[in-house]
C-alpha cells in the first residue's frame, strides 16, 4: 500500500509529466503492479526524451561504479567497427568490468545475434544502417543520436538482463525507455516488463512514427525491474518494410541505475 506521501508524490510527477508531452495512462499494468509513469512521443521526440533523462536522474556514464540514483544510457555509437554489422555484438559487451563499458546491460536474444549497424567509412564498405540485411533499410531507417543503430538479427525479440555495472551480480532497475525508428504499425513495437520472479509488470506499446522516429519511456517508483523483453516491429531483418511487414530497429536505450536486487 502506498502512503499518502508517496500517491500525492506521484500525483504532482504525473502532472508535471503532463504538462510537458503526450503522456498515456499506463493502463496495461496487472493489478497489484506499482503504477509507472509512462512518456512517449512519435516525430519529433527530442523533449520526451530529455523528460525522461529527467525522471530517471544523472548520467553515471560508464564507470564500474555503483551509485543508488541516477541513469545509464547506450547509443550504440562507439562500438569498433570489428563488432557491428556484418559480425555479431557480444551480448555483455555493455556489461564490461572497466569504462565505458560497465554499463550492467546483457542483450538476449532468441534470434541468432544481436548486431549494431556500420558507419559510414568502415574499412570493409559495409551499408549503413543494416543496408547489409536489406538494401532499403538505408533509407528506410534513421539514426537518432550518431549514426550506429540496434537491432536482432534472425528474431525481432531481445531480452533485456540488467547486472550491477562492472559485475555479473543481477540487479533491477526503476525504468527503461528507448529510441525507434519506423514503427509503422500500432502496437508491432513493445517493451514487456519483469520482476526478478518473472512475473510481468505490465506491456508497453510504442507509438507509432512512419518513417520516424518513437519513443517509450516507463519508470516505476522503485528499482523493481529485472528484465525488459522488447520486440521490434512484427518480423525479424530481412524482408522489405512494407503492408505487410514492419521492420523496426532502436537507437538510444536510457535507463535506471541498476542496484543489486534485495
Ligand atoms: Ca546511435
Ligand atoms: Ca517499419
């Protein structure tokens, strides 16, 4: 049960959520789950996603150093060459035991790999944005923070596992929220959220921005989150995003600090 407290604290985070962007009523939380704040946008993201950064608190960057407050983020865009699209991203290498790596995040996937697309000027002359699977995911995809994005390869499923950075001791986190881009069809695109039982905390769809750019944002009154399935559009890379497939992929993951599970 909540304290009258902690309710008119929500209440006034709520109003000033709202205040700010399009927020929606969480409304998929099974019963008995802490309610979250949700804040999501589609097109023009920008000040969603920095309200989000906002609720979250202080970026701890990548340092194997815990902190009980604050966020983590990840865009993808220091990743060498070696270790992105074609070749596969190791699913911990954002769980590394030294900066900038330690960032507490595995990346699951029931897929063959998980991948981050090229750059451009890599040596081997691979396609940017996984033009590599398909030629028109160039121009079908655009980058939100620097030009490398995320994505599964042979599944459009990854299971987020977060650890306490620097370490392989499982941790929880209070939200996570994430950048896509060409989320064509409603609800192609979620994030499902777990406890450290496995029992879900609520689904999540991302809205949706045709050729553009989504974000999702959920945070939860305390650092109860184990793990974040997320799925991106309604079928794995490879065919052409069209009618009947939506192909979508990720750009920036922002996220609590993960603590050390209790
Ligand atoms: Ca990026
Ligand atoms: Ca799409």
């Amino acid at each position: 049960m909540r304290s009258s407290r902690v309710v008119r604290s929500f209440v006034l985070a709520s109003a000033f959520v709202t205040g700010l962007a399009a927020v929606a009523p969480a409304g998929a939380s099974p019963a008995g789950t802490p309610k979250p704040q949700v804040v999501k946008s589609a097109g023009a993201i920008a000040p969603q996603v920095d309200q989000f950064r906002s609720l979250l608190g202080v970026d701890n960057g990548g340092a194997p150093v815990q902190s009980t407050t604050g966020r983590r983020e990840i865009n993808w865009d220091s990743v060498p060459d070696e270790l992105a699209a074609p070749n596969a991203l190791p699913a911990d290498f954002f769980n590394a035991t030294t900066e900038p790596r330690a960032r507490g995040v595995v990346l699951e996937t029931p897929g063959d790999y998980v991948a981050v697309s090229a750059k451009t000027g890599n040596p081997a002359g691979v396609p940017v944005r996984f033009g590599d699977i398909n030629p028109s995911y160039t121009d079908t995809f655009r980058a939100f923070s620097e030009e490398r994005l995320f994505s599964p390869v042979g599944s459009n499923v990854v299971n987020l596992h977060f650890n306490v950075p620097g370490t392989t001791t499982p941790a929880v986190v209070n939200g996570f929220g994430a950048v896509y881009t060409d989320v064509d069809k409603k609800e192609s695109a979620a994030f499902e959220y777990f406890d450290a039982k496995n029992k879900s905390l609520g689904k999540f769809a991302v809205p949706v921005s045709k050729d553009g750019y989504s974000f999702l944002g959920v945070a939860f009154p305390s650092p109860i989150v184990a793990r974040v399935k997320i799925v991106y559009g309604n079928n794995k890379l490879g065919p052409k995003d069209g009618k009947k497939y939506d192909v979508a992929v990720m750009d920036d993951f922002i996220y609590g600090e993960p603590q050390p599970r209790t």
